[in-house]
C-alpha cells in the first residue's frame, strides 16, 4: 500500500517532484535493511546471542522486545519511524503538485500515512523498566489505533483515490464520504481501545467504555458494506473492456472482509459475556485472520495489480493469474475461518464457561480428538490460500518482467529516433 501511495498521485500529474524516484529508492532500501535486520535480531535475540538484561541492553536495541506484534528491538523500531516519516514528506511532496485543498483527496492520504507514523510513536514510550501494565497500555495503543483507526482511515482514504482514478466516483463525494466515515471510526475507535484494558491491569470500568464504543464501531462499518454494493455495481455495470475488473474485485473482496472479519467478528469477540472469557482464544484468531488479511491485505494484492495494470504493456496484460489467485485466497480463507478456526474457539469458549480458562488454554485441550480433527481441517482452507499467494507470484512476476521489457525497448526507440 505503500507503493502505491508514492504511486498515485503521479496518475493525476504529469510530472513527478525533482529527486523523487531517489528518494523512492532510499525509502525501498531502507525497508529492506529494516525488515531484514529486525527479523535477522528477533531470530538471534531468542536464541540469547545478544546477552541477558544482566549483561546490558544489547537484546533491546537489536534483538526482541518480547512483545506481540511489537517484538522488534528499538534500532528498528527507528528504522522504521524514519522510513514512515519519509513516505509521508514523499507523498507530501507529489500532492502539493496537485493544486488542491488542504481538505483535497490527495492530502487526505499524507493525513491518514502520516497518522500510521504518528501513533507507531507509542511503541517508544516504554523502556525494559516500565511496569507491564504501562507497557501493555502502550502497545495497544499501536495495535488497537492502527487497525481500527488509523488502517481504516488509510484504507478509506485509498480505496476512494482509487475508485476516483478509475473514474467510478467523483472527486467531490469521495471528499465528503471520508471525512464522514474517518469521524465515526475514529469516534468509536479511540475509546474503543478501552476494550483491551481490563485485561493489561487496568481497571475495571473500562469494560463497559470500551464495548459501548467498540460496538459504535459496527455502524461505520455498514458504510463500508453500503460501499462495497456501489464497488459491486459498478464491477457489474462496467462490462468486459472495463481495464481495472482486478483492481476492482480486490477492492470489493476486501470490503466485504473488513464488515464481516472487523464488523461482525470483532463486534462478537468484543461483548464482555464474550471477551471476558474467550481473550486470546481461537476465537480472537479466526477474527485477527478474517480482519488482517481480508480487510488489509486483499486491499493491498488490489492495488497492486492497479499498479501492474497501469504498467503493463496493454497486449500482454493476462488477469487470468489474478482471478484465480483472488478465488483460491477468498475461498481458502473462509474455509480456514469457518471450518477450522470458529468451531474451535466456539469449543475453547464453552471449555471456560465450564472447566475454567486454563483449561481452555491447555495443551490437553488442543490434544481432544475432535479438536485435533478441527486443526486439521484448517488444511483444506490453508493450502487454496498458498496456492492463491503462488498464482498471484506468478502473475506479478510475469507482468513486471513484461513491463520492464516494454520500458527498455521505448527507451531504445527514443534512443534511436534522437540520434
Ligand atoms: C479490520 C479491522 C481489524 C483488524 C485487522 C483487527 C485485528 C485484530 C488482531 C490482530 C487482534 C489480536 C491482537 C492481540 O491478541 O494482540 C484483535 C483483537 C481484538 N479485536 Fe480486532 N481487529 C479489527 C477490528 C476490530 C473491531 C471493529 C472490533 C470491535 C468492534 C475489534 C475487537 C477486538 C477485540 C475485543 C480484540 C481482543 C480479543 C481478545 O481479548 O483476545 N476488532 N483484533
Ligand atoms: C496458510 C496461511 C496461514 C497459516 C497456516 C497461519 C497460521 C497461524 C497460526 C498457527 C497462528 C497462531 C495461532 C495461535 O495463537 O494458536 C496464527 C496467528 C496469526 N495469524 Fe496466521 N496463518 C496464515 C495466514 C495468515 C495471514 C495471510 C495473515 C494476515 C495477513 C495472518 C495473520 C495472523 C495474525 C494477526 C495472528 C495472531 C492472532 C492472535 O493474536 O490471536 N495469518 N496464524
């Protein structure tokens, strides 16, 4: 999605800014370093190479903080600060091109990167002395903001730059519908993040706070589903030699995942007759698949292929890899949630309501033979979605190979006719 953010607005401008593509390809190697150092320090950090807290603090600036979604050492963790900072001044610099607004779509998406950067900030509010609940208050922060804010307000923000590129939406409503929809999420989401609370130390008033506004969380949600009908008929009404069908079947895909996985699921696990005893079960993992990677990733396959479709040659462009890869993965997941995942946490729930948490949370649960059968029916969803990840490889691989020989052959035409 990121690509992608650097990629658009040069599909409203003519020119990009001066030193853009250098800074493109700094922010690309700085990635690479960041992701390959950071897994590179969680793998040696666990194995103990950079000593014990006794020995120094080594472990916490390369190796693994320990915590969930969050583990990076420090070093990384401003790596990746920098770089997120960096994308915003790129994308800032494309938009003032534009001539728009501060209100204008194209601001709207330096707003919504620029926010991702800003609350990552909370990740360095603690050190290795802070008290855990502190820590934990902060890491929820991140976790919580980014995915029921802040990704939502970026997926908002993105989806309508897209659709108002693919000409299906006029730039004046789409202007209008984020500044409805970013309100209500983010009227729900900042103190929805009160519904992880009662369970990092905190007290316990913050249940009812946190369900009362997470459950708003739902309504906004409907606007997505209410979107995805018009994405939906648009698809429909655009016929055969509409060029952005792919684009476009993501982007519905990932609509109707992010109601269903953040909406419906998220709104289940977060009632406290729900939460207060199902926390970190199965449940919480068939919503974190359905919402991660069917409301953000599906989204960020689908724009990828807007990328590929605008630069590859219009001759070789094949969707066939696409369509398939979009089907295996929609397929797989929703086996994998509701074969597998549900009728497990479904078991595990009931294992607390009746025999307690730690039950439900032993390994002598996960061994019952019927539990067994359910992890392994996790399989069957599973394997179609390596597969679509493969489809989708190849297809990518295909078209950028075919694209760059287009590119080296213009530049030899124009080569040529200088001469
Ligand atoms: C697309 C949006 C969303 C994504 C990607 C997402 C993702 C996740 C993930 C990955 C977790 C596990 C976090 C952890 O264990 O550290 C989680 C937990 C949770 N989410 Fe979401 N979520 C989304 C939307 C929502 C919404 C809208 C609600 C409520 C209406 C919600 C309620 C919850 C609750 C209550 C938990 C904690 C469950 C527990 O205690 O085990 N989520 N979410
Ligand atoms: C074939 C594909 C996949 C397999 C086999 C798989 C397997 C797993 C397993 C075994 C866990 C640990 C569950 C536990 O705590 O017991 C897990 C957790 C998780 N996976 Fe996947 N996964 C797959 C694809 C994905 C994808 C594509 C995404 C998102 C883009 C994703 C997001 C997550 C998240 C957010 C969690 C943490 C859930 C939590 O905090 O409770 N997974 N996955």
């Amino acid at each position: 999605m990121a690509c992608w953010g650097l990629f658009l607005p040069g599909l409203f401008s003519d020119r990009d800014p001066p030193w853009q593509a250098t800074g493109a390809s700094v922010l690309l190697g700085l990635l690479v370093t960041t992701t390959v150092g950071a897994f590179a320090g969680v793998w040696f950090g666990i194995r103990g190479n950079f000593g014990s807290p006794e020995e120094g603090d080594l472990w916490w600036w390369l190796g693994s903080e320990g915590l969930e979604y969050l583990e990076v050492g420090r070093l990384w963790k401003l790596l990746l600060l920098g770089g997120l900072a960096g994308w915003t001044g790129l994308v800032l610099r494309s938009v003032r091109q534009l001539d728009e607004p501060l209100a204008g779509l194209g601001h709207f998406l330096v707003y919504a990167g620029g926010s991702i950067g800003l609350l990552f900030g909370a990740s360095m509010l603690y050190t290795p002395e802070t008290n855990m609940a502190v820590t934990e208050f902060w890491r929820w922060w991140v976790v919580h903001m980014w995915v029921e804010g802040i990704f939502e307000f970026f997926v908002i923000a993105i989806i309508s730059v897209a659709l108002v590129s693919m000409q299906l939406l006029e730039k004046e409503d789409a202007e209008k519908a984020i500044v409805f929809e970013v309100f209500a999420i983010m009227a729900a989401g900042i103190v929805g993040v009160s519904h992880h609370y009662w369970w990092v130390g905190l007290p316990d008033f913050w249940v009812p706070l946190g369900t009362t506004f997470s459950t708003l969380e739902f309504v906004p949600l409907v606007f997505v589903l209410y979107r995805s009908i018009g994405e939906y008929r648009s698809l429909k009404s655009q016929g055969e030699s509409f060029p952005y069908k792919i684009p476009l079947l993501f982007i519905l895909g990932s609509s109707i995942w992010n109601f269903i996985g953040g909406g419906v699921l998220g709104f289940f696990v977060n009632l406290p007759v729900i939460n207060y005893y199902e926390h970190g079960t199965y449940l919480t993992v068939a919503h974190a698949h359905a919402a991660t990677f069917g409301a953000f990733g599906l989204l960020a396959l689908g724009l990828g292929t807007y990328i590929l479709r605008v630069v590859t040659p219009e001759a070789v462009w094949d969707p066939t890899w696409f369509r398939v890869s979009f089907w295996f993965m929609n397929i797989g997941l929703t086996i994998m949630v509701v074969a597998s995942l549900l009728p497990v946490g479904f078991a595990q729930l009931r294992a607390v309501y009746t025999d307690g948490y730690a039950t439900a949370r032993s390994l002598e649960f996960y061994e019952q033979p019927h539990i067994q059968t359910l992890l392994w029916a996790r399989t069957f969803g599973d394997t179609p979605m390596i597969l679509g990840a493969l489809a989708f490889t190849a297809g990518a691989v295909r078209h950028l190979y075919a694209a760059r020989k287009d590119s080296i052959e213009t530049a030899r035409i124009e080569r040529r006719l200088l001469q």
